[in-house]
C-alpha cells in the first residue's frame, strides 16, 4: 500500500489509530483498579490468572493472524478483532466471580490479540521503513497517552462507580472504530498462491499453551517440580520439536525457521523477551506498592503512573522524528535500556510515593527511547512479503516473555511473602494473640492475609467494627503485613532488573542497517528440494 497517495495514508492512519487508542485504553484503565476488582471478587491467588490469560490468548491470536494477514489482508482481522474485544469486555463487567472474570478476559485478549497485531502491521504496509518510524513513534504516542488516562480513570471510577462500568465506559468508542476501518481502511485481494499451515498452527498453539500453563501453575497450583508440571514442560518440548520438524517442510509456514538465521530479527526478539518479561512482570506488582504497602487509593494511584506515561509520549514521538530523519535507531536502544534499569533498581528500594514517582519518571524516559526502536528493526530487516508473520512473531516474543515474566514474578512474590510472614511471626513481631481469648484470637488470625491491604474502604470498615481493646493489636498485624509485602516486592523488582540487564547489553550486538525509504525487494526466494521457501538474503550489508 505504499503506492497509496500521502492524503489517502493519512486518512487510513487516523482509522488505525483510533483502533489502537481503543484497544490500549481498556488495558491500561484496568490495571490500577484490577488489585481493588480482585479483592471484591475474592481469590488473590488467582490474580496473576487474569493477567496470565489475557496474555496468553492474545499472544496465540498474535502469531497466528500474522501469517493469516499476509494472506487474506490486514481487514477482516482489524474488523473481528474489534467485535471479540468489545464482547469479552462488555462480559468482563458482568463477572460475578475471579472465574467469570478471568474466562471473559481471555475472550478479550483474543480480540486484542487480532486487533494490535493487525495494526502494528498495517503501519508497515503503508509506510517505508524510513518514514514508518515517524509513525510507530505516533503509534506508541497513543498508547501512552492511554497509560496517562487509563490508570487514573480508572483508579477514580473503582472509587466511586461500579467497577463494571470500566470494561463499558468506552465500548462506544470501539464501535466507531469499526466503522471508521470499515469505510477508510482499502481492500486487499488475497494472495492465491499462499496455502495455510494448519498444522503448524495447531502445534504452535499447543506449544505456547503448554509452556505458559507450565509457568503460570508452577509454585502456585502445583510445585516446580511436581508431575503436572514437568509434564506440561515436557509437551511444550516435544510440541516444539514436532512444530520445527512441519515447518522445515511446509510451503507457506506460520513461523518461519529462516527468520531466525537474521541476527537483527534474532536479538531484536530476545532482547524484546528479556525486556517484557523485566518489565511486565515486574510493573504489575507497582500496585501492591502504591495501594498495599502505602495505602493509597487507587485514584491517587494512578496519578503516580502519570508522569512515565507523559515523558514516553515525549520521546516516543520525538524518537520516531529522529530516527525518521536520520535512519539511526541503535543508538536510542543503547540510551533507553540503561534508564529502564536504573528505574527498577528504585523500585526494588523505595520506601515512600516520591521514589515511586521519580522511579516512573525514569523508566518513562527509558521506554520512550527503547519502545519505538525494535518492531521497526524487525520490519526493516524482512521483506515486504514478510512482513505480517515478522511482526507477529516479534510480538509473540514479547507476549512470552511478558506472561511467562508475569508467572515468574507472581510465584516469586507468594513464596516470598509466605517466607517473611513466617519469619515475622516467628520472630515475635506479629501481634501477640495468646493475651486475647480464644474467640478474638480466631477473629483476629483471620486477618492474617495481605489481600485486605488492596481494599483500603474495607480495612477501614474492618478497624471500625472491632473491640477497642483489640484495635492496637489489629494495626500491629497490619504494619506486620505492609512490611512483609515491601520486602517480597524487592525481590520482584530485584529480579525484573536482573533481566533489563541482560537484555541491555544483548543491544549491544545488534546490527544497524539503513532504513529504507521506498519499496525494494529485500530477498530473493530459492526453492529448496522440499518446496519450502528460503531467506536467502534478507537484508542488506550491515554497517
């Protein structure tokens, strides 16, 4: 679509965006009010659940659109996108129970799964690399505009409406969305000679569900090494090995093996791994701190996000500029992960709100340089014919190692906060019960679960209702409580660094070449004695 005229892009632009602005703002005004969501709900010990399925459907229908985009277009799957997201939202607010929620969650990550990968490519069809990054930078503009919105609407509807209304408040806008890609976005004819892997995608589907069902229930539902476990490691193993061996042969893979023979698309993939899995997995645990440990509401809370999302538009957008009218990009990459680390080395620590916010400010600066930089070198590196099933298994990367980051941080955070709510009552710094009878003991014992923290309204209520003589003794289990929960998110942010660090200095190795600014054929296509095409050369000389 690149020979469409500047006025006509535009006009697609502005359709594609207001699909991302959708899409983007029914996550991000979730996440403040989610801890809150969770505890009228019931079941903390399943709230990485909701996060984990959201993630894991929409990264099984990033993968797989794709491919399937390249073939039949980029929009069919912009249109259904928007319908399975509106509907697994609109159910969303209708849950009942963390069950519900959690199943009509993972309708939604299906629609948002479909929905941002067919955007993110359809910005590629449009646009030449060179002027693309202008574009991608306006793209994560938008997606950080949600992040500045989103979390403090959020956090102020969960205060004072009914919390269902924040899956419903901007449905309306998804339906304007739809029709605005419905008569904007063009027609593509579909590609006749392109078969579908279906095969492949059964087994690559089965693969990610066994390896993020292995992750999410490891040191929750089942220990680490227990049978369920090591056997849903095991299925993703042996499902990997069978899913290489399809596509070694299959004429039109859904993931092609030859996109990994390119070092750029290589360590741009695993770098975008590493960096979710710091980030996301760590990132979803601010909350805790924010409304657990300080005792903020979720209102205030989500002013605390404010300032990373307004300096990731900044640069963001500016980013795009530079990179547009340079060609570099290497060199943002190598400035923003240091921020990123050095934000999550003041999470790990921080003991009031104002580290907090200056944490955010950090890792904002962080993102806003880093974001726009790594899909974009994925694009630039493949061929234009390449180019649904390339930024699809970016985004599968990153999905992975956000869920799988998220799993991991969740199961490091529970083990921790068991262990130091023991050692705390071992040590005599819990409330002394043996003073009370054994009826207001019971009472009071019940208390013992850091799930109260995220409902400020109903610990309050709680003091409130309990014998005078009993109150000291309630707010030393709380203080017991907060403690605990500051020391196990150290360890969370601690090991979310640990990763930001490994993928700082694997943007070392990566290769920069120049972004083109027009179409030109990137690759030419052998046939090997399968059938099955091969890269062979796929960029070039780098510099």
């Amino acid at each position: 679509m690149e020979h469409l005229t500047q006025k006509k892009k535009v006009t697609i632009m502005i359709a594609l965006m207001a699909a991302m602005f959708f899409a983007a703002i029914n996550q991000t005004i979730v996440g403040t009010a989610m801890p809150r969501i969770i505890a009228m709900l019931g079941g903390i010990e399943h709230y990485t659940w909701v996060i984990t399925i959201y993630m894991l459907t929409s990264t099984i229908a990033t993968v797989l659109v794709g491919k399937l985009s390249d073939i039949y277009g980029r929009k069919p799957f912009l249109l259904s996108g928007i319908v399975i997201f509106i509907i697994g939202a609109f159910l969303s607010g209708l849950s009942t129970n963390i069950f519900q929620m959690i199943t009509y969650r993972g309708i939604q990550g299906l629609g948002g799964g479909i929905l941002m990968s067919a955007t993110v490519t359809a910005v590629g069809d449009l646009f030449a690399p060179r002027e693309r990054a202008k574009w991608t930078g306006i793209m994560m503009a938008i997606f950080g505009f949600s992040s500045v919105i989103g979390p403090t609407l959020g956090g102020f509807m969960v205060d004072h409406m009914a919390w269902k209304w924040i899956f419903w408040i901007f449905l309306p806008f998804g339906i304007v969305a739809f029709f605005m890609i419905l008569k904007m976005f063009p027609k593509t004819t579909r590609s006749t000679s392109e078969s579908i892997d279906y095969l492949g995608s059964i087994f690559l589907s089965l693969t990610i569900v066994a390896l993020l069902l292995g992750f999410s229930w490891a040191g929750t539902k089942y220990d680490w090494g227990s049978p369920e476990i090591l056997g849903l490691f095991g299925a993703s193993i042996l499902g990997l090995i069978i899913l290489i061996l399809i596509e070694r042969k299959a004429k039109s893979p859904v993931l092609p093996l030859s996109l990994f023979k390119n070092s750029i698309v290589s360590i741009s993939m695993i770098v975008g791994f590493l960096m979710n899995a710091g980030m996301m997995g760590a990132m979803i645990y601010l909350p805790f701190f924010v409304q657990g440990v300080e005792g903020v509401s979720p209102t205030k809370s989500g002013f605390i996000n404010m300032p990373m999302s307004l300096t990731m538009i900044v640069l963001s957008t500016l980013v795009g500029r530079w990179i547009s009218k340079t060609g570099k990009y290497k060199r943002y990459a190598l400035m923003g992960m240091p921020f990123m680390v050095v934000a999550m080395i003041l999470m790990a620590f921080m003991s009031n709100i104002a580290t907090a916010v200056v944490s955010m400010i950090i890792f904002g600066v962080g993102l806003g340089l880093s974001m726009p930089v790594f899909t974009l070198t994925v694009q630039n590196a493949v061929a234009p014919s390449m180019l649904g099933v390339a930024t699809a298994t970016n985004t599968l990367f990153r999905n992975l190692g956000g869920t799988i980051g998220i799993a991991i941080m969740g199961t490091i955070m529970n083990s921790s906060l068991t262990k130091k709510l023991e050692a705390a009552v071992s040590s005599g710094k819990g409330p002394d019960l043996s003073k009370l009878d054994s009826e207001s003991a019971k009472q009071l014992s019940a208390f013992m679960n850091p799930q109260m923290l995220l409902d400020q309204p109903k610990l309050k209520e709680l003091h409130a209702t309990l014998p005078e003589q009993i109150q000291p003794l309630f707010n030393q289990l709380i203080e017991m409580l907060r403690n605990a929960l500051s020391d196990s998110l150290t360890v969370v942010f601690l090991s979310g660094t640990a990763l930001l660090v490994i993928a700082a200095l694997l943007v070392l190795f990566l290769k920069e070449i120049p972004l083109r600014s027009g179409e030109k054929k990137m690759e030419t296509h052998a046939e090997d004695k399968n059938g099955s095409k091969k890269l062979e050369k796929s960029v070039p000389a780098a510099h």
